[in-house]
C-alpha cells in the first residue's frame, strides 16, 4: 500500500471503533462463532447447538450467557427447552465477511514476512 491510497478512506469514527472492538471481542471466541453459525440457520436449543458443535453442554452454556449479556443472542423457552437465536443482525454480516476473507491463506496469519509464524500443523 502507497502511503496516499490510505487516503481513499474515510476515518472510522472513535465511538463506533469502540463499539466495533467490543463485538469483535464478544466474537473472539472460536466456540462462539460456531454457535453463531449454526444459530444463522435458525432457533437451536443447548443439545441441537452441542450436536453441531461437538462440545459440552457446559461450554455451549458458557459461550451462550456470554453472547446474551452482549446482546448479541436471546433465548426463548418453550416448556423444558430453551430455543436461541440471533438478535443482533450484523453478526450475519461479520460471519459472512469471515467466510469471504479467506483467513486460511498463509499470508492471512503471522505477520507478512514473518515465515517463522507459519506453522505446518495449523
């Protein structure tokens, strides 16, 4: 990047900055996003979300309550079961751009040039 072709942007304001590191934060769990993806299909319960995920009832909880105090899930109960899905539509939104970013590129982890941080069993 030249040091003019930044200048095509407009600067981020710092309020939302802060509030785009919050969610980021709130995202920055891997668990987290696969809960999410599967919860972009529709309402889940905890078993139909450990189903997809492989992990424990335990730990799907824990990311649940996390998403939920951030307001990004609700859940909804329904006799003994507890139905969650989205409630903040951007996340939609970020997962699609973590699909289209293709993260898995080697150049995409590390630092450019540092062909030390790539490791083969990734």
């Amino acid at each position: 990047m030249t040091p003019n072709s930044a200048t095509r942007f407009e600067a981020i304001d710092e309020h939302v900055l802060a509030q785009a590191a919050e969610v980021i934060k709130c995202l920055g769990h891997p668990l987290r996003l696969r809960l999410l993806e599967a919860l972009e299909r529709g309402e889940q319960t905890v078993t139909e979300l450990q189903d997809y995920t492989g992990a424990s009832q335990s730990a799907v909880s824990q990311q649940l309550a996390t998403l939920r105090a951030r307001k990004v899930v609700e859940g909804r109960r329904e006799g003994a079961h507890v139905y969650y899905r989205i409630i903040e539509p951007k996340v939609t939104a970020i997962l699609g751009c973590i699909r289209t970013c293709n993260l898995s590129h080697p150049r995409a982890v590390g630092r450019r040039g540092d062909e030390g941080s790539r490791r083969g069993d990734d």
